[in-house]
C-alpha cells in the first residue's frame, strides 16, 4: 500500500512537472508570429462598437488648490476592452497572458479632457498592454494628472471641493467605442495614501453624451470628493483673527491721558490688513462664490476702521474747553448712550423744581439726577426762577461715556458677526452641496 501511494505521488509530480515545464519562449513567439500577421491591422477597431470599461486607480492626492483651481493627483486608468482577434487556443493554450506595447495593438485613444498640462493622448509607446487567451485586454497608463477643478470657496476654510476627471475616446463617435464605468469601485483607494490636508469623502460617476463636429462623443466622468482638514487653519488663522477683533474693543478703556489710545487702534488696524492679504492668497480671485472668512474678515476690518474714526473723535472732545457749548442733539445722544450702556459714571442732567411753603415763604428746592440715584430735597430761600434748569455735563464727561458706548456695543457687534459667520462655515462643512 505504501509502495501504491508513492507510485501516484510520482506520477502526479511527473504530469504537472511537464505540463508547467511544457512552456518556452519558442512557443510565445509563434503565437505572437500567428497573432501579429500581415491580417492584423492596429489602426482597425476590433468590432463595430467596442465597448471600454474604464477606472481610475488612485495613488495619491499630491495637490488641490482651491485659488489656482486645480487638483494634482497620481495613479492610472484600468482600461478593459475585447478584441476577438487576439483570442488564442490549442497548440497555444499553455500561454496564458502576454504583454505587448501599447503601439503594437489598437487600444482607444483616450483623452483627459480638463488637463492643464495640455490636452493629448494617454499613450507613450512603453506602457505595457495585457492581453489573455479570450481576447481580453488590458491597458494601465499611469501619470500624474493635472487637472482643472470649479472650486467653490465659499466655506474656507471649512470646505468640501469636488474636481471631475473627465475622459473620452478621442475622435470616435458613441456608436463606435462606448465609454462605461468598470465593475466595482471607480475610483478605487487599494493604494491610496492619505493626504495630510484633505479627507477623501466619496466619489460618483457618470457618462454624459456631447456634440463634437457633428458627431456624438461619450464623455465618462468620474467626480471625487474632498474635504479639508480645518485643524490647521482654524489654529493659524481664524483664532487669529478673533483674537485681534477682541484685542480691538478694549481701545475703548485705554485714557486719552495715557496717549495710547490712536497707535494702539492702529497698530490692529495694520494686523487686520495683514491677514486679510494673507487670506487672499489662497482663495481664488472668482466672484461666484464669496469665502465667508472673507466677509468675516472685511466686517472686522470695518469695525476696526470706525474705532480709529471714533477714537480721532473722542480725543478730539477731551480736549475741548470747558467754555465750548454743548449742544442740545449732543445731549440728547450722549443721554442715550449713557441708558443704553448701562453709564453709571457721572451725572449727566439735573433739573431744580423750586415749591413755595405756605408757612413761612421759604422754598423746597427738589434736584432730579440721574435715574437709580436717590433724590435730593433741600429747603432755600426763594429764587426768582421756579424751573431752573442746570447741566453739569463737561466734555471730558461726553468723551467717557462715548468710550463706554462703543465699548459695550463692539463687542456686541463682532460677536454676532463672527457667531454668524463660523456657524454657516460650520454648517457647511456639516452639510456641503456643490454651488453651480
């Protein structure tokens, strides 16, 4: 029985040794011989519409630019089609697969349509074509492709940007080569290397049909979607930016005695247009879609712009003399600013009503001041007035409560706007949807 086992053991040794060693290279050259006749013509299509099954295979994300509006990826395209005319068998079945140069057999001359490269064929004579004994083929040309994206900035740093590779079958019609998406991924990520700045999200697909010299043209569109990491953008310049629109309201609490006030307003005033420039540079220079950082920033930079016009005038009424009036409208708008600060620092209008007494002739003079104060009742002699009305209100006064004012009320202002401005960046980021 051991002997028996032994026997078939070597007996399938001997069978798969000489089928594995049946194989040479005499037997490859006359088939490609066979193959490559004078019959076989690689200029002809190998049927009446052939059908090529694309997609892309991507390496990695070197680049995508939102102001220059391109995308710089690498990896290749599978490339699938059948051409029955390379189909093989008998004498030749223990040849599986050959390859041969994309120059020696008709492949379909495929064209990136949005490269920035220049637009031309997607063949260089070296790339290898795979072909397999039922005639089908397989072509892998590999690039680094530069293409045109439509990006939309709207929501930078917090965006998402979808950039289309679109490809044809250059000079043939629909009804000749029939462009479809391959089977399974299309945009497959089995060697992807992550991106250190954007977040592969997902991708779609799809064919669109295009009147090119009287002729229908298949376009396959393959449409990956990116998001962008905001970490380093939210730390280096968002905070930034609120950091400074903060350090921009207590200018209001700085003395004009101290002479700080302007070259510190300033001094801000310069940082805001330092990061405005530096937020220019990378977004793109498009009307179609406003970058809502960009609105943030102007709307700071106009706060900013109104504390150095606000400040020039309350220096300019802290030096006023005392002997200068005040006028009635100022009265007015400094009394409401005062109640709508919250002003507790000075008493900005008082009037004395005189009341007679009936016993003895003297007056009660009774002094309103200002509301939350208590009230004053003195009785002196009498005046020959009975409504006076006194102001103790000095310019160096209408100066403070101006201060306080503006104080209060920036802060209140660059909350909102930055608030409302972060939240929609956020939302979008949340809920992105591509603006055409």
């Amino acid at each position: 029985m051991a002997g028996l086992k032994q026997l078939t053991w070597l007996v399938l040794v001997l069978q798969y040794g000489t089928i594995s060693c049946s194989f040479n290279s005499t037997i490859e050259t006359n088939l490609l011989a066979s193959l490559f006749d004078s019959s076989y013509n690689a200029f002809v299509r190998p049927s009446e519409q052939v059908n090529v099954s694309v997609k892309f295979v991507v390496n990695s994300l070197n680049e995508l630019n939102i102001k220059s509006q391109t995308m710089q990826i690498s990896g290749y395209l599978e490339v699938t089609w059948n051409d029955p005319r390379l189909a093989w068998g008998g004498a030749y079945s223990s040849v599986l697969t050959f390859s041969v140069n994309d120059d020696t057999v008709w492949y379909p001359p495929l064209v990136v349509i949005n490269s920035v490269d220049g637009l031309e064929i997607l063949d260089d004579g070296i790339t290898p074509i795979r072909v397999t004994a039922n005639g089908d083929m397989e072509w892998l040309p590999l690039r680094n492709f530069a293409l045109h994206c439509d990006t939309n900035p709207a929501y930078y740093p917090f965006d998402t940007q979808e950039c289309p590779i679109p490809i044809t079958a250059w000079s043939y019609a629909s009804d000749l080569v029939n462009l479809m998406a391959a089977a399974g991924a299309i945009f497959d990520l089995d060697f992807y290397d992550e991106n250190g700045e954007w977040e592969y999200v997902e991708s779609t697909s799809f064919t669109e049909t295009v009147e090119r010299a009287g002729h229908q043209m298949v376009t396959f569109v393959v449409v990956p979607k990116f998001r962008r990491r905001p970490a380093f953008f939210v730390m280096n310049t968002i905070m930034p930016i609120l950091f400074l629109a903060t350090l921009n309201g207590f200018i209001f609490t700085l003395t004009v005695e101290s002479g700080e006030k302007l070259g510190f307003v300033l001094t801000v005033l310069l940082a805001y247009a330092v990061y405005l420039t530096l937020v220019a540079d990378h977004i793109p220079t498009t009307s179609d879609n406003t970058s809502l950082l960009s609105v943030l920033l102007l709307m700071t930079l106009l706060l900013s712009v109104v504390s150095v016009i606000i400040t020039i005038y309350v220096i300019r009424c802290y030096h006023y003399s005392d002997e200068v009036p005040i006028s009635k409208t100022t009265r007015r708008v400094i009394r409401l600013m005062s109640y709508t600060s919250s002003w507790k620092g000075c008493r900005c209008k008082m009037k004395v009503h005189t009341e007679k007494d009936g016993t003895n002739g003297s007056v009660k003079k009774h002094v309103d001041k200002e509301p939350g104060l208590d009230t004053e009742n003195t009785w002196v002699k009498p005046i020959p007035e009975p409504d006076v009305e006194e102001d103790n209100l000095t310019w160096k006064e209408v100066a403070n409560i101006i201060d306080h004012f503006c104080f209060v009320w920036y802060f209140v202002a660059t909350f909102l706007t930055s608030a409302c401005c972060i939240l929609m960046m956020v939302r979008g980021y949340a809920n992105y949807t591509t603006v055409h």
